[in-house]
C-alpha cells in the first residue's frame, strides 16, 4: 500500500507544477507584450523627437521675423464697435405678483415697477455704455482737429 500513498504525492505534486506552469507562461505573456509596447514607443518618441537642427532652423526663422517685425505677419483681428442697447419690453406680470415688483413671497423681482432694468442688470450695462462714450468723444475730437 506505500506505493498508492506516493502515487497520490506524486499526483498533487504534478497538479501544483501544472497550475505552476500556467500562472508563468501567464506572466511570461504579459512581460513580452510589456516589452513589446515599451520598444514601440521608445522608437515612436525617437521618430518624434526634435533635433537640434530643428531648433537651429526655429530660432533663426524667429529671429527673420523680429528683425522685419513680425507683428505684420500675424493678423491682428478688427476692433469691435459697441453699438447702442436695444430698449426691452416691459415685462407681462407674473401670477401672483404685486404691482411695486415684489412677487407673492415678498421677494423683488429686479425688475422696476416701470418696466425699466433693474440695478443688477444696469450694472453689467453701465461699462459698456462709458466705452461708448469714450469711443464717441475721441472720434468728435479728431475730425474737429486741424488736419495738415
């Protein structure tokens, strides 16, 4: 009877070198495409890299560009004029709004009573209309300048 006991060791043995040998082709897989992978994108970085011949050829076409000033050939985009706001329509009242503006809850609605824009909006409005202005009083000031 020994002889069924090492029939059965030596049994367990070949079945944990068989799960052995398939957990290491398993990772001798993986290590190969790892290194695969690795080795393509080690060439493509190569192929993709800057020389210094590149960056000799950047610099002095830089330098071409400054010293016959290079803001000509980059297009600049055209100014854009501020036109004068649209008057809104009054707006229709809510159900259940008062006629001072407050809705049923007390709350302002930020419109005025009128009809007109309330303080938020006339704020966010208010810069643009200076600019405006400006942009009108520079434009008066050089046409009634002397020119020669």
């Amino acid at each position: 009877m020994p002889l069924d006991g090492l029939r059965a060791w030596i049994g367990e043995v070949e079945r944990k070198l068989g799960m052995r040998t398939r957990v290491f082709l398993v990772l001798a897989t993986i290590a190969i495409g790892g290194a695969g992978a690795a080795i393509y994108l080690a060439l493509d970085t190569r192929e993709d890299a800057v020389s210094e011949s590149d960056v000799r050829d950047l610099q002095e076409r830089l330098e071409e560009q400054i010293a016959t000033g290079g803001a000509a050939t980059v297009p600049t985009p055209a100014p854009v004029e501020p036109t004068e706001p649209q008057p809104q329509p009054a707006p229709s009242p809510e159900p259940g709004a008062d006629q001072d503006g407050d809705d049923a809850t007390g709350e302002s609605s930020g419109a005025t009573p009128g009809g007109g824009v309330g303080v938020a909006e006339a704020g966010s409005k208010a810069p643009l209309r200076e600019l405006a202005n400006e942009a009108k009083q520079e434009t008066a000031a050089a046409e009634a300048a002397p020119s020669k």
